[in-house]
C-alpha cells in the first residue's frame, strides 16, 4: 500500500511542477514517480524489514540478506529511472523485470494467507495482485523512448539533457 501510495503522491506532484514549470509530460512525471516509490520502499526494506521477510517462506535461506539485496536494487532502480533516455529506458525494463521476479512474494503472501506487519489481511493481498501488472506496464511505459508524445524526451535527445534533469 506504502507504494501505491507514493507512487500517487509523487506522480500527482510532478505533474504539478512540470504544469507550472510549463514542460509537462505524462511520462516524465509517471517516471519520476516511480522513482520516488522505488526509493522510498527500497529504503523501507532496509530501515523496517520485518514485512518483507514475511513475504518470504521460512525455508527460503539467507531471508535478511535477500531483503537487504532487494532493498539496495530498488534504491538503486529508482535512481536510475533518473538517468538520461537511453539509460532510464533499460533501468525501466531491468525495473519491469524486477517487478515480475518479485510477484511470487507476492502470490506467497496472498495463497498462504500470511499476516504482514503494517498491511490489511483478509482480501487485500488478493486485491494486490493485479497492481503488479500495472507497476510492471507503469515502469516500461514510463520509460519508453517516444519523443513526439514526450516533449521532455525529445529534449533530451537533442541536447542530451532534460530540463528537469538540469535542476538536479
């Protein structure tokens, strides 16, 4: 839920910021959102592991240390959505496949019916499911390389730069 979440909050906010700053691009601020999401939840694995080694069966060796592992690459995913065109775009795809390697966690958790610290039970690790499929879609749409619907992309291609990237 912490991810949806994020991923809204940031993604509503670029959205803002370009619209005021008057480059607005859908894929630009879906982007940048995914990135906040990916960082903030891979830090949260490092800070507050326990609800990720729940998504893990007991018998799976070395639980801490692959939570730990996770949670460094999706820091690390997340800044790389970051990175000029060509990068960001394989960062997505590495992103989309990450997210469908993940996704057994994920059906652990709703098949056996596991309690996870911080998370509603019942029908919601079913209802998360689905939402799989579109942060997957998300990662590898929001950084496609389409420069006539991207103005930003386009930019970024002539100069080697976005100007949101300048502000960083």
């Amino acid at each position: 839920m912490l991810f949806l979440i994020v991923l809204g909050a940031a993604t509503t906010l670029t959205a803002l910021v370009l619209t005021v700053r008057r480059t607005f691009s859908a894929r630009a601020a879906a982007r940048i959102g995914m990135a906040a999401a990916m960082a903030v939840v891979g830090a949260t694995h490092l800070l507050m592991p326990t609800p990720f080694l729940q998504h893990l069966p007991a018998w799976v060796p070395a639980r801490e240390l692959l939570v730990a592992v996770s949670g460094v690459l999706e820091t690390g995913l997340g800044a790389a959505l970051l990175l000029r065109p060509p990068l960001r775009r394989r960062a997505g795809l590495v992103l989309a496949a990450y997210l469908v390697a993940i996704f057994p966690a994920n059906a652990y958790v709703a098949i056996a019916g596991v309690d996870v610290d911080g998370q509603p039970g019942g029908m919601y690790p079913w209802v998360r499911l689905p939402f799989q499929l579109l942060f997957i879609a998300w990662a590898v749409w929001s950084t496609a390389a389409s420069p006539s619907a991207d103005p930003a992309d386009l930019h970024a291609h002539e100069s080697g730069s976005t100007q949101l990237d300048a502000a960083h």
